[in-house]
C-alpha cells in the first residue's frame, strides 16, 4: 500500500469533483411515503405566511390575511415573510436561513419536487420570502431584519389575522451593520434567483442585484445584527459570529454569478472560521443550523474547488455525527464524544434539547449532498447516506415512541404543537384552551424528544413541541433526496376541507323578570378561527309572541325594546323596534346590533361582549297582559348565564347565521370550506451552470511536483479530457482509482509520448503515479466538463 502512504502525506481525505444529484439510486419501497411528507412541509410553510392572502390561492383554509400594516411605523411596506414559528413575529436572520436551506435542496433535487408536483409550491414559498427581502432592502446599505417586538408577541396566545399588539419594525444600516443577517438574505436571494431565472429572468436579476448589494453592505460594514436589533438577541443571537455567513453569502453568490471576485472571498476568509476549543482543529462538533453555517460552506467549497482541505473539514464533521450510527450498526452500543454525537436509545443523533430533529435533518442534508459526490469513498458514501436517512425515519416513526414527529402524518402525529393558530385560542390563557388543537398543521416537523426518547405531545411543553421554519428547511430539503429514491405519491386530495366547529357562542339568562317586561341578559362570544377575525357586525335576534298582548287589545306599536347597557363595549348597541316574523303573524323579533366593536378571539375580555336589553309594555299596560313563557326566546332561560339556554337567541355575522337556531327550525350548521381548484403554480426547471460545482481546476492543467527535490523527469498536459505525458527519461505510469484500487499501468519511453483519455476511465478524476528509478511523483487529474 505504498500508494496510499506517500497520499497521505497531501491528500489523506480528498474527494473529487461531480456533478449536481449524479447518484441516482434504483426506485424502492420505503416504510414510509416521504413523497407526503415533503407535500405537506411545503403546505407548512403556506401556514406560517404572513401578509395579504389570496383566497383564490390560500390552501390554507384556517389562516387569512394579516400583519397588513407591517412597516407602517417607519413609512415603508414590509408586509410578507414568513411568521418565525408558532408566534407571531418576523425574524429575517432564521427566515432567510431556512429559505436558503429550502433553496438549495430545490437546485439539488428540483427533479424530485417536479416528479412529485411540488416544485411550483417550492418556489412559490421561496418566492413569498424573496418578495418580502427585496421590501426589506429599503436603501443600499439598509435592511429591516425584524418586525415585532419578542416578548410583547409571546406573551399572548393568539392567532397572527387578530393581532392588535405593537408590531415595530427594526433595521441594520451602516451605522448599525449586521453582516450576519445580510449576508443571510444574500445567499438567499442569490441561491433563489437560479431556481427563478428560467421563468421569470428580469425577477431573477432583481434577486440578484439585491444581493449583490446586501453582500456588499455587509462585507463594507462588518457587525453582528443582534447589536443593531438588540430585541433578537434573546431569540435568535448570532452566536456563531459573521464570518460563517459572510463565506456562506460569497460561496452563494459566486455559484449563481460565476464571479471569480467571491470565491477568492470566501477561500481568503475560511481560515477565521471557529476551531474546536483550544485547538488549530476547524470546528466540527456542531449542527448546520440558522446561527451557524460553518459546515456548509465546508460541503459546498469540497463541491466547489475540490481542495482536500475542505474535504477533509466536510467528513470531519460528518464522521462525527453518523460515527454512534456506524457503532451500532456494526453491534457496538458506546463510544467517546470525541468520536461521535450522543445518540437517543432509538438512532436520534442528539445534540441539544431544542430541536434536536432540526439539526439532525439540517445536518443529513448536507450529508446527502456530500455523498452524491461522484468519488467520495464507497463506504463514506454508504454511511453519510444511510445515516441521513436513518434520521429522517426516526421523525417519521423509528423511535422510542414508535410514533411520528411530524404532524398529520403516520401514527400517533402530534397533535399538540406548540403553535397558536393552529390551535384555534381565544383566551389567551397560554395554550390551555381548548384542550383539543382545532386544526391539523400538516407538515410540520416538532422539536422532538429528549435525550432519553421521552417526549409527551403537550404544546405547554414548547421545547420538544415548537415547530418553525428553519425546522422544516434541511428536512424538506432531505426529504427530497429520499423522494428521489423511492416509489411514494403524494395525497391526489391534499388539502381537503376538515369539520368545522361553532364560532360563537351566547351565553343567555333573565336579568330581570317585571309584571309587564322580560330582560335579557346575553354575552356574544367570538370564538373565531375559520380564520380568526374580528366581527364587527354581529348581529342578536330575541323572539317574543304577542298573541296575549293583542288578545288584550294592544298592539306591537305597545311593546317597547330598548338597549340597557353592554358590558366591555366601546359603544352602546343597538335595540331595534319589533319587526314581525315572516312565518307567524304574533310572532317579533328584535335585533341588537354590535356597532362595529372590536371583538376577537384574543383574550378573556376582548372575545366577549355582555348585552343587556328589556323588551315589555309601558307602565300603564295592563299587569297580566305580559306572558313571556310562550316566546321562542325565552323558553329554557333561567337566571344563570348557561349557553344551553342561548341557542333560541340566534346570532347572524354580515346576514349569515352563526349561532343558534329560528322559529321555523332552521339551527346552524359549520360552514363548509368552499374550496378553490388549487393547481401547482406554473414554474420552469431551473436552468443554471452546474458546471461550478465540478471541481475548480478541471480545464486546467496542474504544474507537476516532485518529491524530495527530485528534479523534473516528465512534463504532463492536459486539452479537454486528453492527457499527454511526455517523459525526459523512461517511466512507469500507473492510474489509480481514489480508493486506492489500481486502473491501469503501463511504461513509456523517454522523449516520446502516452495519450491517456479521462472520459474512458469511468470516473471524473484519478490519480496518476509516475515513476523513475527510485524518484516517484503523484498528480490529481481532473475530468473536465
């Protein structure tokens, strides 16, 4: 093995250049239909948009249109974006993250959302956050990251449509720098404006233009953006500093321009990447996560330049993180943290208590993409990949649970995420009602369990039950490579409508029961959530029957209905005079109107209004005129508010009854989501030069080195796939695979030549061993594109 030896003096770990997605394996069966998985993460990322909704193209039928006055604060429109998680607030720094995740499992593997009828919803996601960004990017070297404030929003437990807290709107600037966050949402607007650019090039320009500019903002006005934005810094600080993202954001914009300027800056920076601590060893005992994307641009400078280096920084870290899989795998069952991450009972690569799904999937995707490269070693490929794999299985119901992680799918989903709008609230007690979540958020991959494999589906337990958006980003983008292999569908009726339940709700009761009137205490309770929403025209109907009044001789003009006083109301109600029924002659109503008050599901006092109204003769009627016990209102009543006896006091919303029931028999019924065709939107297969991710040097031919100061004995050159070797004395010439198994050798004569042609060798690099006597020399050779 003397090859191998002399190797590994400069090239102990090197992997060579490939192309984009080129391991295709053979369809199979899967335990599980990832193909559903992924169309219902990027239904998941349709919940969490926030901004105007068109109904036309919401397949979300329990969210609508909200943060509609985002940016007013400062004059600008920054409406869009994706809600972080299951609150209500804009973090651009862990969107822009997880939408570059999203962006780069697309370019990946875009044949694998297209074979499933999920590229148009990909890039429509994507597309709501880049719509947004470019709003964002106000001035040149100005960028609002952050739209809320954190605590006022998770304080209180509602949905995002009925909101009416402060939403502040927060900006890095030159003065302020935040080279994290820029630099962030110009590797997303770069990656995205390649997945864009074959249908749309002037919007893939724009994309681009802004994040040339961002990146320049950020590289000129160095600073982390949670000093700028100092509310971040106890939800999503910087902790991993700028220098990752300042690389990641070139490594970005070098892929979607071929600007040699951002390579050279990505490579110049890489040295100030972190160490493990008191150690020259780049760091690898981490996640790619929203803070950190370090190991990133580990994988993608391995796929970019193919420098040994970067490889060897690349299966570092992935080594570490399937090293427990590999142990068990082989019947171990322990080993050192500095060989590998701790491990749940049932194969979770375990690194922290919150999310550690997240980073274990964010960390498979790169796992994934690294070994889909050409010539990483057989068995590396082997591990990375069914390590990958293993994580994602482990969401989906390999675990000590036996039970899945992802809401909506497979057995035992979670039910209770720790998410507001799906929960359907209007107490904002926290999350304790109702006890049953109303909605189901499909898609949506949960925090996961402790490192012991417990978890309980508790949405107050928010540390293994939060979902978000930088959660769904790497899986999404991994579940997509699994799609690629396998045979699953996706649902032909995905999204159906789901069973409603009652909005609102009257509590009634007698207030007051006179010789000569009836009145009525009731209290209207919003309880909306189909979506959420204010309901400023609502609308009480109370029946009474007249026949013993008009039997005694009065008439309806007699009878008075007046307004008495509204609990928690901004303005008196309303009081109609009676109006006669249309199906019996003695029988009125009257009906008490809201005046456009305020009333949301956001919390004890403002889902409710108390009205209280009298209906009755004067004081000179006739005391024993007055029999209420035969009004359809009235019957069931008692003196205590119970909403049993509401339901003969029928509520109306804008002319539509939502509550109770009428004379002639007609009760509501939930409404049935009258639901739009949905179709997947319309966009072309992303049409960019794969061929930057072959390997820098592929044309190019590389200057021969010799050992121990031999002088040189042989000149080598290189056109297209051609090799020449021409020798000055005679030689032996060997090719050797990566692996180290030899391909072929021959001998060539001093002052003549060998053409060797690359493209027959059946990989896209070797290695090439020319030898003299005792002297010997070693050349990488790259198959061009």
């Amino acid at each position: 093995m003397r090859l191998f030896k002399k190797l590994s003096l400069s090239f102990a770990v090197l992997a060579l250049p490939f192309s984009f997605s080129n391991q295709v394996l053979a369809q199979s069966t899967s335990a599980y239909n990832y193909a559903e998985v992924l169309q219902k993460s990027m239904w998941f990322y349709e919940v969490q948009r926030s901004g105007p909704l068109d109904p036309a193209t919401n397949r979300v039928e329990w969210r609508g249109s909200s943060g509609e006055e985002d940016g007013s604060d400062v004059g600008k429109d920054l409406t869009g974006g994706w809600l972080d998680a299951g609150d209500n607030m804009k973090f651009n720094f862990p969107m822009a993250s997880a939408a570059t995740l999203l962006a780069w499992g697309g370019l990946e593997y875009g044949d694998a959302y297209r074979k499933i009828g999920q590229w148009g919803y990909l890039l429509e996601n994507l597309k709501w956050v880049t719509d947004y960004f470019i709003k964002c990017h106000t001035a040149t070297d100005e960028f609002y990251g952050q739209v809320g404030v954190g605590m006022t929003d998770h304080v209180w437990w509602g949905a995002p449509e009925v909101f009416s807290k402060e939403r502040p709107a927060f900006k890095i600037s030159a003065s302020k720098p935040g080279s994290d966050l820029a630099s962030e949402a110009a590797a997303t607007l770069a990656a995205s404006s390649m997945l864009f650019r074959a249908t749309d090039a002037a919007y893939a320009d724009l994309c681009l233009k802004h994040a040339k500019e961002l990146y320049a903002f950020a590289d000129k006005n160095r600073g982390l953006y949670h000093e700028a934005i100092p509310d971040a810094t106890d939800f999503y600080k910087s902790w991993s500093g700028y220098e990752d993202e300042l690389i990641w954001g070139a490594l970005w914009l070098y892929i979607a321009t071929g600007d040699e300027t951002y390579l050279t800056k990505a490579e110049g920076c890489y040295d100030k990447l972190s160490k493990e601590p008191q150690s020259e060893t780049p760091k690898y005992k981490e996640a790619l996560s929203w803070d950190d994307k370090t190991y990133g641009c580990y994988v993608l400078l391995a796929k970019i330049t193919n420098k040994p280096r970067y490889h060897e920084d690349a299966q570092r870290w992935l080594d570490w993180w399937s090293h427990g899989y590999k142990v068990r795998q082989s019947g171990g069952s322990t080993w050192s943290e500095n060989e590998g991450i701790a491990y749940t009972p049932k194969g979770l690569a375990w690194i922290r208590e919150w999310g550690p799904i997240r980073y274990a999937s964010n960390t498979g995707f790169a796992a994934m993409v690294y070994s889909d490269c050409s010539d990483v070693p057989a068995e590396k490929k082997d591990l990375y990949y069914k390590w990958a794999k293993s994580q994602v299985d482990f969401a989906l119901g390999d675990n000590e649970k036996e039970r899945s992680y992802v809401c909506g799918f497979g057995k035992n989903p979670p039910t209770k995420p720790h998410h507001r709008s799906m929960h359907g609230p209007w107490l904002d007690d926290n999350g304790r009602t109702p006890v049953n979540s109303r909605h189901v958020l499909f898609g949506a991959l949960v925090g996961g369990p402790g490192k012991d494999g417990s978890y309980a589906d508790d949405r107050g337990e928010y540390v293994k039950n939060e979902v978000a958006t930088d959660y769904n980003a790497g899986f999404s983008s991994l579940l997509a490579r699994l799609v690629k292999d396998t045979d699953g569908k996706p649902l032909a009726d995905f999204p159906t409508p789901q069973v409603r339940d009652t909005e609102f709700v009257v509590d009634a009761k007698i207030n007051q029961a006179g010789d000569r009137y009836t009145e009525i205490a009731a209290i209207l309770r919003n309880r909306t959530t189909w979506p959420a929403r204010y309901s400023p025209n609502l609308k009480l109907r109370y029946y009474v029957n007249l026949s013993e009044v008009i039997e005694g001789g009065l008439s309806v003009s007699d009878v008075t209905a007046e307004f008495k006083s509204c609990g928690l109301c901004d303005n008196p109600a309303t009081v109609t005079p009676l109006i006669q029924s249309e199906t019996d002659p003695d029988v009125y109503y009257t009906e008490v109107s809201l005046n456009d008050e305020k009333m949301y599901p956001g919390g004890q006092s403002v889902h409710r209004r108390e009205i209280q109204f009298r209906i009755g003769l004067n004081d000179k009627a006739p005391q024993k005129l007055w029999d209420p016990t035969n009004d359809f209102s009235y019957s069931g009543l008692t003196n205590m508010i119970d909403s049993a006896n509401g339901k003969q006091m029928p509520l109306y919303e804008n002319g539509v009854l939502v509550w109770g029931e009428e004379p002639d028999g007609e009760k509501f019924k939930p409404a049935t989501w009258d639901m739009p065709a949905f179709t997947e939107p319309k966009y072309a297969p992303s049409t960019w030069d794969e061929s930057l991710f072959a390997g820098k040097g592929a044309t190019n031919v590389k200057q021969s080195f010799n050992i121990a100061g031999n002088k040189k004995f042989y000149t080598l050159a290189q056109h297209g796939n051609i090799l020449r070797v021409s020798p000055l004395e005679n030689v032996r010439v060997s090719l050797f695979s990566l692996d180290g198994s030899r391909i072929e050798s021959f001998n060539v004569i001093k002052n003549t030549h060998r053409v060797i042609n690359l493209a027959k060798r059946g990989s896209s690099a070797v290695i090439l061993e020319i030898a003299s006597g005792k002297k010997s020399d070693f050349q990488v050779v790259y198959l061009a594109k």
